[in-house]
C-alpha cells in the first residue's frame, strides 16, 4: 500500500502556496523528559495549519471543467482556510459550508482569504449534507478534509521533509489523527523509506477513531467525540486512511484533556507559539510515551500539525494545564468548624503551597474546603499528601479526576441548599449560538424550577453548563424525555461526589 503513494507524494504540488516547515528542538522538553524532542513547525504555514498542503494538491489536479465550476468544502476548521488559500491562489471559486457555531475568527479568515461562507446548522453533520444539495445544484467539486488520496499524498509531504531535514535515527514520530489523513500520508512515506522508525497516532481519549479501529480490526463509528480538541473530533477514521493505517501505524495513544492543555503550555515554553488543541496532541503523546517506557536519549519528532485557537480559549487551558502537568492535587477535606482550623491545617501540609481554597459555611460542627494544593511533576507525592492529612485526622477525598470539580464545582463552591429539595443535576454541552439558551429554557417551560446555573464559555464551539432542576423522582423519566427533545447532550450528575461534597441540596446532600 505505502509504494502507491510514494509517487503521489513525490509529484504533489504542494510548495505553490506550502512552505518547508522547520524541524526545530524543543529544549526545555528535551533537557526535562531526557530525550531529544523535535517538533515538526506545521503551525508556521500560511494558514497556520498542515492543511494547506493536502487541499492544494487535490484542488491542483482538478480538470479545467471542474476548475470552472468552482469547489465547496464542509469544515468548521484548518481545512476551511486551506481550501480557500488553495482556491485563491489558483483562481477557482470556492464556497466554504461551516455551522452556525463557528467562531466568528474562523469565518472571517475564511473570507480574509476570498472564499464565500455559508453558515447553515449547528453541527458538521448538516453543514455537509447541505454542502452536498449546493454541489447538486451548482456542479461544485467537494474537496475531502482527509478521505482522499491526492490529500493523504499532501500530508504526506510534512514526513518527507522530516526526512531530509534529520539524518540520524529516530526512534519515533508522534503524529495527532482525526480523519486520518495526515498519519496516513506520514506512514506511507515513513514506512517505505525508513520502516524502523515507529509511527505513533495520538488522539484525544474521547476521540479515539483510529485506536477504535485498530482494536476491532475494522472501521467503526463512535457514538460520541469530545469537544475540546475540535480540530480531531472524527466519528470514523477515512476509508482511504485506515487502508494504510491498519498496517503502518505500530500504535496509537489516546490522552485527556488535562494532559493537552500541559502540552500547550510545554509548546509555548519552547518556541512562543500558542498551539491549538489538536495542534498539541503530539508533545502530550510523546511525554506519555517517555514515561511509559522509561526511555533516554532517543531522537523523538511531533508533528505541531495547527495554531488555530480562538484566544478566549487560554483562560480555560491555563487553568488545566497544573493538573495535566500533574503538579496541582485537588482535594476535598473536612475541617473542624472552629476558630484556629485553616492554621492547623496549613500547618498539617508542612510547607506545601496552596493552589486554591474555596469555603463556605454549612454547619456548626464540620466544614468541607475544596482546596487546591501544588505536588511535584508528575503527580509524584500526591499519595503521601493524602495520606498524610488522614494520619493528622482530616477526611479526605480525592478530587484531581473528576471533572466535574474542575468544570464547574471550583468556580461554585457556595455550600449547601438545605430549602431546595428534590434536585436532580444535569451536565450539557450547548452550543455557543444566539439563541441556545433560551431554546432550552422554552422547552424546560414552567413545570419544572431550576434551582441551580453555572455556564462556562471556553472560547469553543460547545461550551458546559451545569443545570439543578426541582425533579421529582417520579417525574425524572419525563425530564430526561423533555432533554432528549432539546438535543443537546446531556449527563445526570446528581450523585456526583463533587456535588453532593459542596452544592448537594435538601434531601440530596450526602452524609
């Protein structure tokens, strides 16, 4: 399969409008992990983004006819940009079909470069279907973001470049995956040139298409993607991808949230650069892989594949990233409730610094902070901190997994509700639209009462609300029916610990 597209990717005509990215050091990462990182500078394309080179080459091997005609793509993303750079630059028409909930700096790079924009649903979904009744209407060529050869043999330019820009052996490229066709270009070429280098994928661990795959054997559709890396949020690796992935991909690992955005701040503190959540897969893949194998002194490439982030965006990443670095332990810790307790307690953390203290009063015989406290790299002596408080008498619980706390409960910590009875909880992810909020609140009507809101906008095109509603129990299987009406997804958090610790309410708060 790799031989097929070696030619593909020799001949693409990608350096019309592409340039050769750098293969640079990443210093401090190198000096701290042991091992010598090299990140692959995709982020300084034109459109900040390796997608540039996988449209242009499809968009250049159009005939004239369908040149005429002009082409669409569906792309809320880098794909959109390099579509419309590629078009313009060869004179072509093209009209880019993105969701309602795009952020408006996508839609204006887009226009910035000469495409026309439709916005048209709230998801990619009907963003394609509709950019397929425009080609039957119009005769538009549609130009696939990764499910098409003369793409994948685009990508595949980054891992030819990798090879002439690094003659010494390396020991593996660590390359982010959504659709595929970026590691499947890459691994064609690596594989045929070079097979002792390992080609890994790394997706987040809520998109994981191609590490499903891999373990079926076979193509398949998860239910559900996450949101946060939205760049790679792919329900099904490509058809054309998995047909190289399947036997030149040596493995794929998954990673979370946390871990991406300490992977952000690890790319800022090399090179200055701010890179997208997909964008930064690669670091948090190879700083997963150094600690799993305990390897040193080998030569290590990631792909920094897109700088494309809305800038309201850092607020959320700065706060995750002590807990992706594994440097902050969130904890929930009953005190006395009596004059002199907080010093006690400062005093049982011998020196340890406070990240975080959130307290409101509940009773007069016990109080429950939620408290953030910094530990070494690595989450190295969170244990023993534990451990520690429960030897001086404090019960503690854990809390530095649960993503509820770190959503939503630190931001509300204001204690109990005891006049609030029957709450059930509920998680959603709305999108960001004018509109969204009231939708919902027109179908909750008056039947129901919230007793509860928090919304926190992360700057993407989904943002996460936290709803306490006045449920009966016997009317939980109409609300969750309502729910299922207004479409948004949804979780029932009401026996959340997190929750039932700080917000619990009436006949809901636990002990």
């Amino acid at each position: 399969m790799p031989q097929r597209y070696i030619k593909k990717i020799l001949d693409a005509r990608v350096y019309d409008v592409a340039i050769e990215t750098p293969l640079t050091e990443a210093r401090s990462l190198s000096k701290r992990f042991g091992n010598n990182i090299l990140l692959k500078r995709e982020d300084l394309q034109p459109v900040f983004s390796f997608k540039i080179r996988g449209a242009y080459n499809r968009i250049a091997q159009l005939s004239e006819e369908q040149k005429a005609k002009g082409v669409i793509c569906a792309s809320a993303g880098n794909h959109a940009q390099g579509v419309a750079l590629a078009s313009r630059n060869l004179g072509i028409k093209a009209v880019i079909v993105m969701p309602q909930t795009t952020p408006e700096i996508k839609v204006r790079s887009v226009r910035d470069h000469g495409a026309k924009v439709v916005l048209k649903g709230d998801a990619f979904d009907e963003a394609a279907a509709h950019a397929q009744e425009l080609i039957a209407k119009h005769g538009y060529t549609y130009i696939p973001p990764y499910d098409d050869p003369d793409v994948i043999a685009g990508q595949g330019t980054v891992a030819m470049e990798i090879m002439w820009q690094f003659s010494k052996p390396i020991h593996a490229i660590f390359i982010c995956v959504g659709g595929g066709g970026l590691i499947a270009g890459m691994a064609a070429y690596i594989k045929y040139l070079r097979p002792e280098i390992k080609v890994i994928g790394v997706e987040p661990e809520d998109s994981n298409c191609l590490q499903a795959a891999m373990k079926a054997g076979k193509r398949v559709v998860l239910d559900e993607v996450g949101i946060f890396a939205d760049g790679v949020a792919v329900k099904q690796i490509g058809k054309y991808p998995w047909e190289i992935c399947k036997d030149h991909v040596d493995e794929v690992i998954t990673v979370s949230t946390d871990e991406i955005c300490a992977a952000i701040k690890d790319v800022f503190e090399d090179t200055r650069s701010i890179a997208e959540p997909a964008g930064a897969l690669g670091v948090a893949g190879i700083k997963k892989y150094i600690e799993r194998e305990q390897i040193e002194n080998e030569n290590l490439v990631a792909t920094l594949s897109g700088a494309n982030m809305n800038f309201d965006r850092l607020r959320y990443i700065s706060e995750r990233t002590e807990i992706g670095e594994k440097r902050e332990a969130i904890l929930a810790v009953t005190i006395p409730e009596k004059p002199g307790a907080f010093k006690t307690f400062i005093n049982a953390l011998h020196k340890r610094s406070i990240t975080e203290f959130n307290y409101r009063y509940a009773d007069a015989t016990n109080a429950t902070i939620f408290v953030g406290i910094q530990i070494a790299a690595g989450g190295h002596g969170r244990e023993d901190l534990i451990q520690d408080l429960r030897e001086t008498g404090y019960s503690v619980i854990d809390l530095t997994e649960s993503d509820l706390a770190k959503q939503h409960i630190r931001h509300m910590v204001g204690g109990h509700a005891p006049t609030i009875t029957n709450e059930k909880v509920f998680q959603f992810e709305f999108p960001e639209r004018p509109g969204a909020l009231l939708k919902f609140l027109m179908s909750l009507g008056t039947r129901w009462n919230i007793s509860m809101f928090h919304y926190r906008n992360h700057g993407a095109a989904y943002s996460r609300v936290l709803l306490g509603a006045q449920v009966e129990d016997d009317e939980v299987k109409d609300f969750e029916k309502m729910l299922d009406k207004v479409g948004f997804r949804y979780e029932n958090m009401t026996d959340n610990e997190a929750y039932q610790l700080f917000l619990g309410a009436g006949n809901n708060k636990s002990g």
